[in-house]
C-alpha cells in the first residue's frame, strides 16, 4: 500500500511539474521556488526539460497502474538518477541563495533522493510474480496431496 501511494505521489509530481514547464515555461521559471535564481531565463530549456518530465511521467503511469516490480523499480531508478544529480548541480551552486532558500531547497531536494530509495527499498519485500506463482503452485500441489 505504501509503495503504490509512493509511485502514485512520483507520478502526480512527475505529470504536474512536465506540464508546467512544457505548457508554461516562462510561468515555471517565475513561479516555481528558487528556478529564479539560477538565471538566465531559457524557453526552449525549460520546455526540453518539461518534455522530458513527460516521458518520465509515462514511464511512471505505467508503473503505477500496473504495479509490475521490474516497471516500478526502473521508474523509481530513472528518478533517482535524476534526483541525485539535480541535488549535486544545486549543493554546488548555492550562490544566489538566501540562508532560508539555501536550507529549504536542500531539505526538498534531499527528500526527493531519500523517497525513491525508501521506494525501492520496499520493492525488495514485494516478491516477484514468479515466486509468487511458485507460492501458489506449491499450495495447489500441497492441498491436492502431491
């Protein structure tokens, strides 16, 4: 139950931050906390980024529904991967920010690394559909008497 509401939160994330920044770059560049401050303002990065964001949401609108292990854990491993270096570019370039910025960008961001791993941590005690099989056949074995 925690793992779906997890890959459903990511995937909410995902498909509103993807919309934002392709349908309104410019309004995701000034509305959304601390983009501002890295400047100089790009349309075509921001809608590269939003586009991108988009094919990620699909990958996670296909784990979510299906809630199949491998999909789920490529999904969650694709953000991660984001998450860690879009922490490491903003821990570097803090220049611009105010103490507060500074901390509350770095709690958020870090928190963006550590729910995908908590995520596949918890894929880790999910059993695969072939063991499960496995499980189920050897109960359909049990209870027939083989």
């Amino acid at each position: 139950m925690v793992l779906r509401a997890g890959v459903w939160f990511l995937t909410f994330v995902e498909i509103v931050v993807a919309l934002v920044a392709t349908l309104a770059p410019r309004a995701f560049y000034d509305y959304v906390p601390w983009v501002d401050l890295i400047p100089p303002f790009s349309e075509h990065l921001m809608r590269d980024y939003g586009a991108m964001n988009l094919s990620l949401a699909l990958v996670f609108v296909v784990a979510a529904v299906t809630m199949e292990l491998r999909m789920v854990r490529i999904a969650l491993g694709a953000y991660l991967l984001f998450a860690i270096s879009h922490l490491i570019f903003h821990l570097t370039h803090l220049e611009h920010f105010t103490m507060t910025a500074a901390v509350g960008q770095t709690i958020l961001l870090t928190v963006a690394v550590l729910l995908p791993v908590g995520l596949l941590i918890l894929t880790a005690w999910r059993p695969s559909p072939a063991a499960t099989k496995e499980a189920n056949d050897c109960r359909e074995d049990q209870a027939l008497g083989d």
